[in-house]
C-alpha cells in the first residue's frame, strides 16, 4: 500500500525519523495543547512538505529534493519543540542531527543541521531556497495546530495567495459509526484520489479528526461507484472474496428452491455437499429487502457482492441514507431515510435487514477465530450480544452493521487475534504519514520488533526498515485521523496485563498515542496516554499534553516496556514494589522504575537528554 507519487516508501522516512529521534525520546510531547508526540509531528509536517514540494516543484523548479523535503520538515523546529534554549544548547543539538544524518549516509548534512535552529517555517527568510518553498513548509506545520475546519480553509486561502494559485479545500467524511466500515471507505476513497490525482488536481490529502481535508488546484466533486468498493474495499481486496460470493450466490439460488432447501439443512444434520457447508434453512426466512422478503444471503451480494454478482439483481440498488457522507457521492445506490425496521446494533431506521443471527453464519463462512459477538461492537443494549443474538433472531440487523462486521471478521481472520490496539490523534496528519503511522503500530503489536530494540538508538530504526515496505496487519481510518491494527495478548491475570502493558509501552516509546488496548476500537478519543479494560493507573493515565507530566513520557514508555523485566528483576528479598504495584505510582517516579527496568535503555535515553541539556 505505497503512497505513490514517486515518493521515498515507508521504511526510508521511517528510518530516518527514528534515526534523529530514537525511541523513547520519539514519545515526548510535541504540543501542549493536543496529545500527539514529537515524532507524529515532526513525521507528519515532513510527509506534507515533501508532497506538497513534489507538487509543486515540479513545474516551479529550484526546489529541495524529497529526502531533503522530508527531513527539512522533520526537524525544522525541533530545537523548540525539545525546549532546548541558547546558542551552546542548539549547537548541540545541530550536531547531534548533523551525525545521524551523516551515519545515515545523506548528502549536505552539516547545511541541513543547521535548520533545526533557524526554523524557516516562521522566519520565512532563509535564502537557501524561494519564499514559496517556506510558504509550504508553513503551512504544513500550521495546518497540524488547526483546531477546526474553518482555520483549515483559511489557511489553505492564505497558501493559494502565496502560490499564487487558486486552490480549493474540501473537507470529505462519511456519518456511520461502523468504524471498520468507515475504515474501509477511507481506504477506497483515499486511493481514488491518488490515482485520479492529475484529473482532479489534487494537490495533497490531510487526515483530521473532522474528515479528509483535500486540497486541490480544481473544485473537487467526488462521486465513487459502490460496486468499485465493494470490490477493492477489503483495503485492495474484495470485501467478499470470489470463493464466498459464489457461495452465497448458490446459497441464494438454493433458498428459492424447497427441495434443495431441505436436502441441506436437515435438523441436526450437516448437508453432504461440500458446496452447502454453511448453509443454513433460517437465513433464507425473515430477511427483507425493500419489502419483500428474501434470504439474508442476497443482501449480503446487493450490498458488498461486487461487480461479478451485477446481473443478480438488475433493477435493484442498495440503499443508504441521505445523510450518509459529505461532499462524497456514492454511484449506483439510492438514497432513502427511515423504514419499518429499527437496527438493534446501531439504531439506524431501515427498510431492509436481515435478523442478528445471521452474524453467526457470517463468521462461519467468513472462517474467523469465531470472535465473541460483543467484541465486535459496543453500540449495543446493555447486555451481552451473544445472549441478544441468540433471544433475538426475530430482531433486525440493518445492512451496514452486517458490511461492518463483515470486514471485522476478515480483519481478525488476516490477524494474530482479536485484541484492538488503536492511536487517535487530534491533530491534522499527513495522508502519506497517517498510512506509514499505520505500519509502524502494525509491525509494533505483530511481535516484529522487540522491547530489547529499545536499549540501542540505531537497532529499532534498522528493524523498522525491515519490516515496513511489506503488507501487514494495520488499518486507517482518513476520515478521523485513527489507525488501529490487530494483537494477541496471550496469558490470564498478571501476565496478560504485563503482555498488554509491554507491548504498549513499546508502542507509545515509538510516539503513537494516545494508545488504546481493547477488543474493539473506540469511537472517542480518549485523550490520555493509554487505556485499556486492565483499568486506570496512574502511571499512564495522564495527558501528555499535561506541562508538568508530559515530559515524563519517554520514562513512563521504558517503565512500561520493561514491565516483564522488571518483575524478573525483583528478588525474593526485594524492596522493589510489586510488578503490578509499579503502574500505581505517579508518572514522575517513573524514570527511578525505567533505570530499575532496564538500565541499558534508561542509559541510552538518559545520555541524549544531558547531551540536550537536561531538556526534559
């Protein structure tokens, strides 16, 4: 899932911003007023500029190249953003960028160092390259502390003045709560705008927490075809793979024909064909598809069958509600509000549904782990899914949830386990650096790379590399600034807590919070450092934003990490607190639990910050 455009892949920006920023000093806090990390911001206005220079540059010349855009907007306030203060102080920090620059083997090292002192983004007056370079670079640091849609479309007005170009802003989002579908449209939608890029004029995409922002040198009206997402909106794939849709086509075939439908759906009996596993008399009643009944299996193929079932229901289109999106047409459904039916999952009137059992028959031939129902969402009654499931089969699930926890099985069936972790951010980011983000957190919880990554400044870059040009297990949301991927935290009690918490302290060292663990993804943003179902503690339930705590981040991260070896430590004879006892104290005895941890990383750690001059 490259970016395209011609731009560096994942693993070479990753590389190099954690080669300048190695965790966990990657997890410091960017901003005071938002909880995203000194990494996030640095990666996301470098991504930016780079796009936007490439767009640009190309027809306007003497403009910085793309690995020199990229770590350009990397570290063009760093000096700032660590709090170094005084011209000794910076010094240090030029240097120290300038020596991983040249370890990294990147030309004009010393020149590119020295922006970490004289940030351009502000000053506007460096005469290495044209004003309008530095009129992009400012803008991709402005528009990540816009807090809402209208500074957003101001500031684009202000860079179209400096370009002297007429650009359009249009903010795309889609209303549903089904965040695996959200996701999945996000996916569809993004890469129709990267391969439409020059008919629409796109100039670049930003992912807010209000919806995708694009920014285009045309008017952007953007209508896709339903069919086209069904087809590639499993994120490139089928939503429902070939193998599937032939099935329920047979299986809908068979439901309009009694004798097949008792030759393979005897009670307590399995049909004796292998074509009919599955296959199940319940799921051809009580299904209604715009007032007429019919199987729950042809509603599956109306709305995410793909082209290959068209001629299956000539005349017929799926419905969604008027409201559905913003700004964003869907071709090829009809647009109608209300129905009979009131959907149990998610409250959205209806007049087509199939019953809530059929989710049970969906993860069977979907072939997942068989995940627990009330795993998949929490937009429910107050009651366990499974029990409303199984007391409830005359009840209504409307076609949305069941395209929603359609994809959820097929996330869970790609994946380790069903475990969610999740980062949501509430500043603006980059598209292109939203997805490597993506990537990052997927190679984080797949188990790729290890806490012992942590106790040497160049190893966790190396791994990254390694591991993020390939496909994996992680997901994004473009329309709400969300990644999410799948992990299996195995163990009951304190080990499993300890798996969970390790793991999440690697994570966040890398700078992706606010995290959260649970088994399914939040609609909220939860604000502090990390949550999840092991309860609140103190030693992470604060915000990073928080002046006094959040500099105590990169401690709270490594005490995290860790957390395994801090019990191994422990002696019988110890005065050290329990392990679990450990995520009871305050985040600023956390860096005393780091060096207890682990006093290879807390050295590591503890040595860049006197080298910065005790910046933290």
């Amino acid at each position: 899932m490259q970016s395209g455009g011609g731009f560096m892949d994942a693993g070479s920006r990753a590389t190099i911003a954690y080669s300048l920023l190695p965790p966990p000093l990657s997890a410091l806090p960017a901003k005071y007023w938002t909880s995203i990390s000194l990494l996030v911001h640095g990666y996301s206005v470098g991504a930016l500029f780079q796009e936007l220079v490439a767009g640009v540059g190309e027809c306007a010349g003497d403009a910085p190249g793309e690995d020199e855009a990229f770590i350009l907007g990397f570290i063009h306030d760093l000096g700032q953003k660590l709090g170094v203060l005084g011209k000794a102080s910076l010094k240090r920090v030029e240097e120290w960028v300038k020596d991983r620059l040249e370890l990294l083997g990147v030309d004009g090292a010393s020149r590119l160092a020295r922006y970490v002192r004289t940030n351009p983004a502000e000053t506007m007056a460096d005469p290495s390259y044209p004003g309008w370079v530095w009129s992009l670079l400012r803008f991709a640091d402005r528009v990540q502390g816009s807090s809402s849609p209208a500074d957003m479309f101001s500031l684009v007005e202000d860079l179209g003045r400096d370009l002297n170009k007429e650009l359009h802003a249009t903010l795309l989002n889609v209303n549903v709560p089904h965040v695996y579908l959200r996701a999945a449209i996000s996916y569809y939608v993004y890469r129709e705008l990267r391969s439409r890029r020059e008919e629409l004029g796109v100039l670049t995409v930003i992912s807010t927490p209000f919806g995708m922002l694009v920014v285009s040198e045309k008017p952007l009206q953007l209508t896709v075809e339903w069919r086209e997402f069904a087809e590639r909106g499993f994120f490139g794939e089928p939503i429902i793979h070939d193998v599937l849709a032939d099935k329920l086509a047979k299986f809908a075939e068979c439901c309009d024909q009694r004798a097949c439908v008792e030759e393979h759906s005897k009670k307590g009996e399995k049909s004796k064909d292998p074509t009919y596993s599955g296959f199940k008399k319940k799921d051809c009643e009580k299904s209604v598809l715009f007032g007429r009944k019919v199987s729950a299996y042809e509603v599956t193929l109306l709305y995410y069958g793909g082209r290959n079932v068209d001629t299956m229901f000539l005349g017929s289109s799926p419905v969604l509600p008027s409201d559905v999106s913003v700004n964003l047409g869907f071709e090829g459904v009809d647009y109608r509000d209300g129905g009979k039916f009131t959907c149990v999952i998610c409250g959205l009137k209806t007049e087509s549904a199939v019953t809530v059992g059929y989710a049970k028959t969906l993860a069977e031939l979907v072939g997942a782990r068989a995940p627990k129902t009330e795993k998949w969402t929490r937009r429910s009654p107050p009651r366990n899914l499974n029990q409303l499931f199984g007391s409830l089969n005359e009840g209504s699930m409307c076609p949305l949830c069941m395209g929603d926890y359609l994809l959820y099985l097929r996330m869970v069936k790609r994946s380790t386990g069903s475990d969610v972790v999740s980062a949501s951010f509430s500043a603006s980011t980059s598209a292109i650096a939203l997805e490597d983000l993506a990537r990052i957190l997927g190679a984080l919880v797949s188990g790729g790379i290890d806490v012992d990554a942590l106790e040497s400044p160049d190893s966790f870059a190396e791994s990254l590399e390694d591991v993020l040009n390939i496909g994996g297990n992680f997901y994004t949301d473009w329309f709400s600034s969300r990644i999410f991927a799948f992990g299996n935290f195995k163990g009951r009690g304190e080990e499993r807590i300890v798996n969970i918490v390790s793991r999440a302290g690697l994570v966040i060292s890398a700078g992706l919070y606010p995290l959260t663990v649970s088994d399914h993804v939040p609609l909220d943003n939860p604000g502090t450092l990390f949550r999840s179902d092991i309860g609140v503690r103190s030693i992470y339930s604060y915000s990073p934003a928080d002046r006094n705590l959040g500099r105590y981040t990169p401690f709270v991260a490594l005490a995290m990490a860790f957390l395994g070896e801090l019990g191994a430590r422990k002696g019988p004879a110890s005065s050290a607190p329990t392990v679990l006892g450990v995520l009871d104290y305050p985040p600023s005895l956390a860096p005393l639990m780091a060096q207890y941890a682990s006093p290879s990383a807390y050295s590591e750690l503890f040595h860049v910050i006197s080298m910065l001059e005790e910046v933290v």
